[in-house]
C-alpha cells in the first residue's frame, strides 16, 4: 500500500469525516458529538490526510451501524491530542479517538 504524506490540518478533516457519515446518522437515527479541545481544529499534522479518513470514516460507519437507534444514546466522538517531543523541531502526536 503506497501512502502519500503531506502536511494537513486535523480539525478539517475530524470535519470531513463526519459529514461522511451524516447521512447514515440520520437514516440510524443515532446522533454523533463531536466533542474535542479546541486545538484539535487548528492542529497541523504530517501524514496521509487521505488513509486517515477512510479509517475515521470507517470507525464512525461501523458504531453507527452497531449502535441500536432505540436506546436514544449519542455517539461521541472524540479527538484527544498528545504530543510527544522529538529533537528540536519535531513532535509525535498520538492521538486518541473514542
């Protein structure tokens, strides 16, 4: 699998993601929340933004289709941000979904 890394910002495509699975959401009748600090939005990261999505996409698309609508609970989905520092410049950002 070939991955294409480039600098991206986090909070857009957290974004991206969930208007994936809007659709879905509504027909599942299950509401997602999204509920992240506020540095998730303008985190700039470097990586592949594109296999990043799919996985996202792919977690929120299965806990849709695995969350029963009568039970009226949210999903929530949720960004956390650990950064870890490496030399002078650069940083590792483990990031924590749920």
């Amino acid at each position: 699998m070939e991955t294409n890394s480039s600098e991206f910002n986090l909070g857009e495509t957290v974004e991206v993601v969930i208007n994936q699975v809007m659709i879905l959401s509504q027909e599942q009748q299950v509401k997602i929340i999204h509920d992240s600090p506020a540095e998730v939005s303008s985190m700039l990261l470097y990586g592949d933004n594109l296999r990043l999505q799919q996985v996202l996409s792919d977690f929120l698309t299965n806990a849709l289709l695995f969350t029963p609508a009568s039970e009226g609970s949210p999903i929530v989905f949720r960004v956390t941000p650990k950064k870890e520092r490496i030399g002078m410049k650069m940083h590792i950002v483990l990031l924590e979904f749920q």
